[in-house]
C-alpha cells in the first residue's frame, strides 16, 4: 500500500503508474496524478509573491528574504484553507482570535523556509504528472489506465488546490479506482494531523479497508 496527502499522494499516483505490477494498492488524498491548470496558476502566485522580494536577488541572496517569505505566507493561507472556514471563523479552534492571528502565525511558520528550497518544491509541485517518463511519453490517460492498483481516492469538498471535480475524471480513467469525497470546510488542511478528527477516522477507515484486502 503506498498513500499519502498532497505531494505525497501525487507520488502514489506515480509509484502506481511507473509499476503497475509491483504496487498492490494506492491511496492518495487531497493530490492529484497531474497538477491541474488552476493549481499551477495559483502556486504562480505564491512563487510571484516570494521573489519579488528584491533581497531574493534571483536566488543569489545573502540573507532570507523575509518580506518575500512573509509574503508567500499570506497568500498560501487564503488558498491552504476553504471561504467557510474563514466565514464561519474555525480559525478559532486553532487558537487564534482573527485571521490576522492565523497571518502572522504562518508568517513566522514561513521564515524558518529556505527561500530557494520552498521554490524547488513549487517547481515539483507545478510539474507532476504521472505520464511525463519515457514510459507513457505524455499520454496521460495511458498512464491512468496502466494502473493495476487497488486505488481509493480521498478528496476534500472545499479542497481549494486538489478539487473532486479533478479526482473525478483521474478514477473514471483508472481500472479499479473508487473516488471518496469528504465534505469539510478544512479544505486542503482538512489532513493536517488534529485539525478535523472525523476526517482522521474516514481516512483510517479506507486504510484498514485496502490492508485488509486480499491480493493473493
């Protein structure tokens, strides 16, 4: 069983793809098998935040560029979460009093980054895609289809970088794949260790479910 969230999950996908013979089941959550166009157009964003900073120096700096930093910060948490966890102010049960609290927290979370590394893992991010290999040299159905794998996807419903609607056209292309949505307002962060413990058990359950399956 290979699983993960996010880049990980994305790297399940992968695995799977690349041998198909050898992953016996898969289980990614809020990813994605290709980065979609929207989701390059955000990390544009928060890339463009961090180095127009001009002591980023195109990579060359001396010292962090911290307004850069702080700047990604506070765009990455309008995306990392959903409108109604603002809305209805579940930034509260993470034990900050307004969401200029939650800014400041990510702020300071963002400055122990490299600023170069942090753009590496964009640039991973921006350019997966499970068929990009001389394997399937771009088709990207092909490399769905050639997944052997017993595959449950989790998506979160207000998943702002990894939509269901996405997932959706990824499992219809698979050979055993069933698509699980988890309706949240934790969006993308809904995975986060702690922040949501329903989610914890609904991801577990499908866990147990494929370590139980009898692939012999």
């Amino acid at each position: 069983l290979v699983a993960g969230w996010s880049m990980a999950g994305c790297q399940a996908y992968h695995w799977a793809a690349q041998f198909p013979e050898m992953v016996e089941a898969i289980l990614p959550f809020c990813a994605s098998a290709r980065t979609s166009p929207h989701n390059f157009v955000f990390l544009e964003g928060v890339k463009a935040a961090l180095t127009a900073d001009q002591n980023w120096r195109n990579g060359h700096y001396d010292s962090p560029p911290e307004a850069g930093l702080k700047a990604f910060a506070r765009v990455y948490a309008g995306w990392a979460f959903s409108q109604t966890f603002y809305r209805d102010e579940l930034y509260k049960t993470l034990g900050f009093e307004t969401p200029e609290d939650l800014l400041k927290d990510w702020e300071a979370d963002h400055l122990e980054w490299d600023a170069n590394n942090l753009l590496s893992k964009l640039r991973t991010w921006q350019t997966a895609d499970i068929s990009v290999n001389p394997v399937y040299a771009g088709d990207f159905q092909q490399a769905l289809g050639a997944i052997q794998a017993k595959t449950i996807v989790i998506a979160c419903s207000s998943d702002l970088y990894f939509p269901p609607e996405d997932n959706k056209i990824e499992v219809s292309q698979m050979q055993n794949a069933e698509l699980r949505i988890y309706d949240s307002p934790w969006g993308h962060c809904v995975a986060s260790p702690g922040n949501d413990p329903q989610f914890t058990r609904f991801l577990d359950s499908a866990i147990s479910e494929l370590l139980e399956t009898d692939f012999s």
